[in-house]
C-alpha cells in the first residue's frame, strides 16, 4: 500500500471513530440534529475507508446498503430500512462464505441456541412482528456465524452487530432500559467496523479450511 493511500485510510477511520463518539453521545443527551447526521455519515466513512483497503465488491456493497439502512430508518420507511440491511447481511455472508476458515459445528449450535432464546423471550412482547423479527434475527445470527468462521476478528464484528439489533428489538418487545440507544450505536459502529475490517484480513491460507464436526 502506498504511503499517500495509507494516510487516506487513516484519516477516514479517523473521521468514522470521531462519528461514532459524537452519534453515542448524542443518543446519550438525545440531540436529534447531532443524532442524525453523525448516524447518516457512519457507513460512508466505513466504506469509504475499506476502499483505501481494497475491499471486495461485496464488501462495500454490504457497507452501502448498511448506510442505506441507517437512512431509511430515520423516515418513515421502516420496512424499505430492514431489507437494505438484509441485503447488507447477504452480502456479509457471500463474503466470509467465500473464504471460510474452521468451520466449527459448535458455533453453529451456540449461536442457534442463542437465537431461539431470544426469539423466546422476546416473542411474547413482539406481537405481529414477531415473524419478521425472527426471519431477520436468523439471518444476523447466519452472519454472526459465518464472521467466526472467517477470523475473530470478524466474528467478534459479527456477535456486537447481533448484540446491537438485539438491543432494538428488546425496545419493540417493550423492555426497554436507560442507555439501551448509546449502547446499540456503539456496538454497531464497532462492529460494523470488525466485521469489514475482518474481511479485508484474509484468513491463513496456510490451513485448508476444515470441518470441526465436534
């Protein structure tokens, strides 16, 4: 990487990490112009970073169609929001589904645990979201899944992005708790940017993938 291209990365990840602090903290004193516009200019700057990365196709189309998402949540397009980040996490998926690492069969079970236990406390408050909730949660516990796969690193950004979403839906199930929007924008700008910066580290191709069917 040339030193004038690495610079650029820099100060791009810069602007998105001084983003990120002035969304968390504008969700904490709840400053709706603050709230707004730091929301709306995470994803460009994620994914104007990971170009200085040379970062696959689908990975940057994954981090478009996340920034779509954020955009469309703020207006009253709410169902148009959730698929643009189910088409953020199909994307995810064909990334790390191509270069996979251990494929172990115990995150699968975890992390499927993990999700039917949400779906079962969550589900009673949900009412006639709770299918479309679940659909969505499978397909982010898939990413969460196929992200450990990959690396840690990425499978970190995979479980804080499945945290983040968790959090939303715990509000629409009606238990909500002080600091609950700080949290869900800190933990998905953090793992937005692990689950990008993941896939921008390719795996050791040292290993051949395998099987851990433990």
């Amino acid at each position: 990487m040339r030193l004038g291209q690495l610079v650029r990365g820099r100060r791009r990840l810069a602007a998105y990490w001084g983003a990120t602090v002035v969304q968390v903290v504008a969700v904490g004193c709840d400053v709706k112009v603050l709230k707004q516009a730091s929301k709306v200019s995470l994803m460009p700057l994620l994914l104007s970073w990971s170009r200085t990365e040379q970062a696959p196709p689908l990975l940057q189309a994954a981090l478009l169609a996340s920034a779509a998402g954020d955009l469309l949540l703020e207006t009253d397009l709410q169902l148009a929001g959730i698929a643009a980040f189910a088409a953020a996490h199909a994307c995810y998926l064909a990334v790390f589904l191509a270069e996979p690492g251990q494929r172990s069969w115990r995150v699968v079970a975890a992390y499927g645990a993990l999700w039917a236990a949400l779906v079962a406390v969550l589900s009673p408050g949900l009412g006639g979201q709770r299918v479309p909730v679940a659909a969505y949660a499978l397909l982010l516990t898939a990413t969460a899944i196929a992200s450990r796969w990959h690396n840690p690193r990425s499978g970190l950004g995979g479980t804080l992005f499945l945290i983040s979403d968790a959090l939303i839906a715990m509000r629409l199930a009606g238990r909500d708790f002080p600091g609950r929007g700080a949290l869900v924008m800190s933990t998905y700008a953090v793992g937005q940017y692990l689950l990008a910066s993941g896939a921008v580290h390719k795996p050791d191709v040292s290993r051949s993938p395998s099987v851990d069917r433990r």
